[in-house]
C-alpha cells in the first residue's frame, strides 16, 4: 500500500512520466514484476481507451494481489491527484488566483523531465532487441511529433507489422527477456516465477469469471448515469455523466487525444467554461500528480459550480466526483476482465512479436511525450503551427526560461552522473523551484 501511495503522490509529468516512475520503482529497485512482464503489461495498456499509467498500475497491482491488490494501485494512483485537483478547483471557482501551486510544482517538473528523459534511455536498452525495433520506435516518433497521426493508428499499425515480422524475420521481432541489451542475466521476480508456474489463480482465464465481472463492473459504471437520466434528464449531472461516459470509451492515446474535444464541447455546446479557462485547466492538472485526465474533473467541477442551481461548493464537489467515476470505474473494467486474457496470450509467438514492436513503438510515444513536455517546462509558449501534412510544435524563444532549463540540466545530471535518490531529487528541485519563483528569477 506504502508504495503505491508514494507513486500516487508524486506520478507527475504525464504519462511518461508516470510509466518512468512505476519502471524505476517496481522493476529495477523493488524487483516486484519483471521487465518483459512489465512491458507486456504496457503494452497492453496502450491498447485500452482512457489513461494508460493508471490502467498500468491497476495491472501490476492485480498481477500481485488480485482484485484488492488491483483497486488499491489503481485508487491511490488517482485519488492524491484528485484530493489535489478538487481542492485548486475550489480555489480556481472561488478566487481565480492559483499562483502559488506553479510556484510550488515549478522545480518538480523539471526533475519529472529528468526521470522520463532517464526512463527512455532504459527502456530503450531493452526494447531494442533488433535495429528493425529502432527504426518502428523512430517511426512512431515522426508520425506523432510530426505528423499528428491518431495514437491508436500508430500502435495498430506497428502491432500489424510485429504480426508480419513474426512470419517472415522472427529474429528481427523478438521480445526483450533478462539480460538483453548486453545486461546482466536478473533472477526473475517472485510475481514472475508464480505467474509463469501458472500458480496464481486470478490470472488464468476464465470466460465465466470474466462474464461475471465484466456484468459487474459495467453496473457500476453505467448506473449513475442511468439513475440521473431516470430521474432528472434536463440536470447538469445528466449532462456531465452522459458526455463523460462517452469520453470514458474514446479516449485512446490518454489525456492529449481527447483534450480537444473535450474542449470543444464543453465551451462551444454546453458552455459550461471558456476555452482560456479549459487551458487553465489543463495547467493546473499538469501541477498536480495522477493522470492528466483529471483535467475531466475539473471541467465537471466548473460545470455543476456554475450550473445545478443549489450550493454553489456542494455541486461542484458532486459534479467532480461523478466526473471521476464515469471516467475511471471503465479502467478497472477493462483490467480485471481482460488482463487474465492478455496474460494467456504472452506465450503466442506470433502475439508476442506483434507487442514487441508495439513495445518500441511505445519508446517512440514516450519520446514524443517527454519533448512535448520538456518543451513546455522550459518555454513560456509553444505554437502548434499547421505546414501542409506537417504540425510543428515551434517554442518562442523570446520566452525562454532559463532558470527552468537549468533546473532540468542540473536533475538530469544527478539523476544519470551522480545516482541520486528520486524522492531526494524531487525534494531539492522543489526547494529550488520555490526559491526561484518566490525570488522573481
């Protein structure tokens, strides 16, 4: 339980992030899930609608311990975030002045940076089994860097290709297992050595098992927008639980591939914020820890502040917490219905090659997250700018900021040179960060 509240409360930086902290932490210093079974796991992941670190908790969770051990990773991976979100909401809906958490949150960003940019170059190590691994990773980074194109099109597209692979150059499209990469042989984990002795017995799969729980947690799911439909179909909650259960099963690609439509709707039809406010928004769920879909949160917040036509603080409480359970009971859905399936399959040969390639196309997904991230960590103003088939990511230069990009240089350097502990980089980024903010550098 101590573990994953720790990673709950400090999952900054997005996915990548998030994925950064949980490999640092369960693979290579706690030694609880092995490597291949990791990335197996994320993999995935990637797959599901809605966000993917989140669901990758839940997984490794319910690998471990089952269901209890699957809702305790999955919930404190969400609920540190959402104590935070809900209570800068409140202050956002009541006093519009939130100055104080960027200061606060300025120098853990750019340790974050540091992490993820220390997590790809370990992934990378292992998922690179073949130079045909690398060019599907730098694939995946041009065609959504670049390009813009749907995430779920670049990981079907390199599950495609793994699939092929797998029939006519197996060798190519192997997966990563102990001791790749030029590594030293690891004893496998303890989870590991059970699950492959098929000794657990919540991870065989089971179509009754998995009928009854599917029933059951789609009940859960849907029955709190079934109830307001029933009841009062012309309230903001009817709205709020319709228009994010909907969300809850498109979102493919995490927070970045539904935010603009997210946007669209809550400003242009239901107008229940402005698009500044949806950005503002958006800043303060990449302040706090937990997934960046607790942006959802605080626009149903907004939404039933300004809204339901009772207390004011008591609606916006209601409609975040109904945002919360419309978007994340489908995750645990997702995981304890199908992860028994996705580790049957881990034996396919030709299953295995096609998550292979999915796994270095994740590298790439990763790198385009930690540039578009660093990106915004050390300048003031990013333009997406359209040029024909291209969409460019172009920083203003004028609105560098220097002391953000000397934070980050300075954690990378002790993350990667000097071993730092995490929990004690984070501590002293954060230090740093406040000083310089409250200093006005």
């Amino acid at each position: 339980m101590k573990i994953w509240a720790y990673i709950g409360c400090l999952s900054f930086g997005g996915p990548a992030g998030q994925i950064a902290l949980m490999h640092k932490l369960l693979v290579n210093d706690k030694k609880w899930i092995g490597e291949a079974r990791f990335l197996h796991a994320l993999n995935y992941c990637m797959l599901l609608p809605g966000p993917e670190a989140q669901q990758l908790a839940t997984y490794i969770g319910w690998l471990m311990h089952g269901t209890k051990g699957g809702l305790a990773a999955g919930l404190l991976f969400i609920v540190p975030g959402a104590l935070v979100m809900l209570v800068l909401s409140t202050l956002y809906a009541t006093f519009a002045d939130i100055s104080f958490v960027t200061a606060i949150f300025f120098g853990i960003k750019a340790a974050v940076l540091a992490i993820v940019v220390e997590a790809i170059l370990r992934i990378s190590r292992r998922a690179f089994t073949s130079n045909v691994m690398l060019l599907i990773a730098a694939a995946a980074f041009v065609a959504l860097f670049f390009f813009a194109v749907p995430f779920p099109i670049v990981v079907i597209a390199a599950g495609i290709i793994g699939l092929l692979g797998a029939r006519f150059d197996p060798p190519r499209f192997r997966a990563a297992n102990h001791g790749d990469a030029g590594e030293t042989a690891m004893e496998p984990a303890a989870v590991d050595r059970l699950l492959d002795a098929d000794a657990l017995a919540h991870a065989r799969a089971s179509a009754p098992r998995a009928l009854s729980t599917a029933v059951l947690w789609v009940v859960l799911w849907l029955a709190p927008a079934a109830i307001l439909v029933g009841f009062a179909p012309a309230s903001v909650f009817a709205k709020i639980a319709i228009f994010f259960t909907q969300m809850s099963v498109v979102t493919f690609g995490g927070a970045y591939a539904a935010l603009a439509y997210v946007a669209q709707e809550a400003v242009a039809t239901y107008h229940w914020l402005t698009a500044p406010e949806m950005l503002e928004g958006l800043a303060l769920a990449e302040t706090t820890p937990g997934p960046l879909v607790l942006v959802l949160q605080h626009v149903g917040y907004i939404a039933a502040f300004r809204n339901a036509g009772m207390a004011p603080l008591l609606a916006g409480v209601l409609g975040a917490m109904l945002t919360l359970w419309v978007t994340f009971v489908p995750s645990f859905l997702w995981i304890f219905a199908g992860a028994p399936y996705a580790e049957r399959v881990r034996q396919n040969r030709s299953l295995s090659a096609a998550l292979a390639a999915i796994t270095a196309a994740v590298v790439g997904v990763m790198l385009n997250l930690a540039i578009w991230f660093a990106l915004h960590v050390i300048f003031a103003t990013v333009d997406d700018v359209d040029a024909g088939p291209l969409r460019l990511h172009v920083p203003q230069l004028s609105s560098l900021d220097i002391t953000a990009l000397v934070l980050a240089v300075l954690s990378l350097i002790a993350l990667l040179r000097f071993k730092v502990p995490m929990l004690m980089l984070l501590a002293i980024s954060a230090a740093l960060g406040l000083l310089a903010k409250t200093s006005g550098l």
